[in-house]
C-alpha cells in the first residue's frame, strides 16, 4: 500500500473511531455541545470549512482515481492478456483488488466525513433545541405558576367583594330600615304638625271671634253709658 492510500486508510479508521464515539448514548447532545465550544475549537472554526471541503476534494480525486483503475484493470484486454499469461493474469488481479480496495477506502471515508460533518450539526442542533426547550420549560412553570397566583388572587378578591357585597346588603337593610324609621317619624312630626297648625287655626278664630264678641259689648257698654247719661241729664 502506498503512502497515500496508508494515510487515507488511518483517516478513515479515525473517521469509524470518531463517528463512534459522537454515537456514544450516553453521552447528551448538551455534552458534545460544551465540548465544541472549547477555545481550540473556536481557534480552528475560521479554517474548518476550508478543511472541510478540501478533504472532500481529496477524497474525491482519490475515490475518481481508484474507481479509473478498478475499470482499467476490469476491462476486456488486460483480462484477455492475463488468461495467455499466469503471472500477467495474477498480476492483474492483485492490481485490481488494490483499486477496489482502494476505492472502498475512498468511498468510505468520503461517505463517512460526511456523515461526521452531519452528526456534529445535529448534535449542535439537538443541544440547542435542549436547551431553548428547557427555557421555555421554565418560562412555562412560571407562567403557570404566576396564572395560578393570579387565580388564587382572583379567588381571594372575588371572595371579599362577595363579603363586601354581604355587609353593604347588611348595611343596606340596616339603613333602610332607619330610614323606614325615620320616615315613620317624619310622618308622624307632619301629623303632629298638621295637628298644630288646625288647634293654631282654630285658636285664632276663636280669639277672632272674641274679639269680635268684645267689640260687640264693648259698643254695647259705650250705648247705655250714652242712654243713663241722656236719661240722668233730663231728670235734672
């Protein structure tokens, strides 16, 4: 195996040991998450796309150069070639198990950083999902909790406008039924006042009919004094 094709064959066992670990169950996505956001991390993100895609370019040279050979070693003259000759037909064959072994080696180590790339967004993804969850979890609680308290506020204040409500209706009946008391007095004051006013009424028609009683004697009086008095003078 040459060099090349030894160090894409310890990139794609890297690849499998990886994407294996990344699997681990029991490791949370909130985990992975804290790990990414190491500082070294963050030191290698502004060259990970480049790194990124230059590894798929790799790959794919790799991958399009072992698939040439599977079908150079697969065609009909080197076959026709090897069935005239043994050792030419053995070589052959061991050239085109290295270009198929090849080209699993590159398949898969294509297929498999892929497959990395996707796992650690979905890890990213499923972290951040957690925890936006878990936020609007507790944001929940506590609107849930702040509604029940409102209820039990409402309850309570529904309670003492209905205790409000009572004593103002107590309060109420109380009042009016002073009220129907002092109406009955008023009434009464108005009778005893009417009564006045009549007795007032009838004194002074009594007095006027007094008065007119005396000046009726006291004309009277003044007449006989006139005739004892004409009457005294002719007896003189």
């Amino acid at each position: 195996m040459t060099l090349q094709w030894t160090a894409v064959a310890f990139f794609l066992y890297a690849e499998i040991a990886v994407n294996v670990i990344l699997c681990i169950p029991f490791i949370s996505a909130s985990r992975w998450r804290s790990v990414f956001n190491w500082g070294l991390w963050n030191w290698l993100s502004p060259y990970w796309n480049k790194c990124f895609f230059t590894m798929i370019m790799v790959l794919i040279v790799l991958f399009c150069d072992a698939l040439r050979e599977v079908q150079k070693y697969s065609a009909a003259e080197p076959l026709h070639d090897a069935q005239v000759n043994p050792n030419v037909y053995d070589h052959v064959h061991m050239k085109l198990f290295r270009a198929q072994r090849n080209l699993y080696i590159s398949g898969f180590s294509l297929f498999l950083w892929l497959i990395m790339r996707r796992v650690v967004t979905l890890l990213n993804q499923v972290a951040v999902t957690v925890e936006t969850s878990a936020g609007l979890q507790a944001e929940m609680d506590s609107a849930v909790k702040a509604a029940k308290q409102h209820q039990d506020d409402n309850i309570m204040l529904k309670q003492a406008l209905l205790n409000e409500d009572l004593s103002m209706s107590a309060k109420n009946k109380e009042l009016k039924l002073e009220a129907e008391k002092l109406s009955d007095k008023v009434k009464a004051a108005d009778e005893a006042v009417r009564k006045g006013n009549a007795e007032v009424e009838a004194m002074r028609r009594q007095a006027k009919g007094l008065a007119q009683e005396y000046d009726r004697l006291l004309r009277e009086h003044h007449q006989l004094q006139n005739l004892q008095s004409a009457e005294d003078k002719k007896d003189q």
